[in-house]
C-alpha cells in the first residue's frame, strides 16, 4: 500500500502482472481478515489511479472472482460489504465501464445464490448492496 501512495506510477509500471497475480491469489483463499486488508489496497489504488486500478481489476480476473465471491453468499457481512464498497467506487468514477465489467463477467456468474429475483448482474448487484448495508446497520 506504501508504494502506492509514494510512487503509483513507477508501481503499477513495473509491477502489474504481479500485483494483479497477487491479488488473483489472495481473493478468496485467506481469511476475513486478509481479504480486507487486500480490499483496503485495492481502494488506495483506486483512489490515486482510478483508471488504472479499474483495468487491473478487470483485466486480470480479480474484479471476476471477488464478484463471484460476493455473489455466492459465502462471504461474511465485512467482506461483501468490503468488496461491493469497493465496486461502488469504480461504478461512481466510471459508471458506463463499471456496467460493461459487470455485463463481461455476467455470463460466469449465477446470481441466483445472492439475489434469486433479480433478473441480471447488475439488478442482483445493487440488491445486495442494500442488503449488506441494511445487515451493517443493525
């Protein structure tokens, strides 16, 4: 995360299949704890390159995976909130790419687990965003 915030250029230059491979490992193989940690630096880099932290989400299958994770109604109350807090962040810097991520990886997702009467994605995506913040607030 420090070297995100003192040199994202030179970081995201010389190191994008890594930190993209880095982050295809940790999704969904560590605990709680771990996954938010990994969240946190995934919002630093969409916070100081928005654009740049988008398309190593995308292109390299992590926003795929935390997507499906967050989808499967496996993941705790802090992670999904976590994760789509995340995606919220990419939805309100580029709404149009965000629906185009979402319709790309529409077809490798079932959203019946998360959201059975939301006929897409996107639809099954802002139901459970409430959902997770109606649980938060209790």
């Amino acid at each position: 995360e420090s070297f995100l915030l003192l040199a994202p250029t030179e970081m995201l230059q010389h190191h994008p299949s890594a930190l993209a491979r880095l982050f295809t490992l940790i999704m969904g193989n560590v605990k709680d704890g771990g996954t938010l940690m990994a969240v946190e630096v995934l919002e630093t880099l969409l916070t100081v390159r928005p654009a740049e932290g988008r398309d190593l989400l995308e292109h390299s299958g992590v926003a795929q995976k935390m997507i499906t994770m967050v989808m499967s109604g496996e993941e705790g109350t802090l992670v999904a909130a976590a994760i789509l807090s995340l995606f919220s962040r990419v939805a309100a810097f580029d709404t149009p790419s965000f629906l185009l991520l979402l319709e790309r990886i529409a077809p490798t997702i079932s959203v019946t687990a998360a959201a059975p009467s939301s006929p897409t994605l996107a639809a099954a995506y802002a139901d459970l965003c409430v959902e997770k913040v109606d649980q938060l607030m209790l």
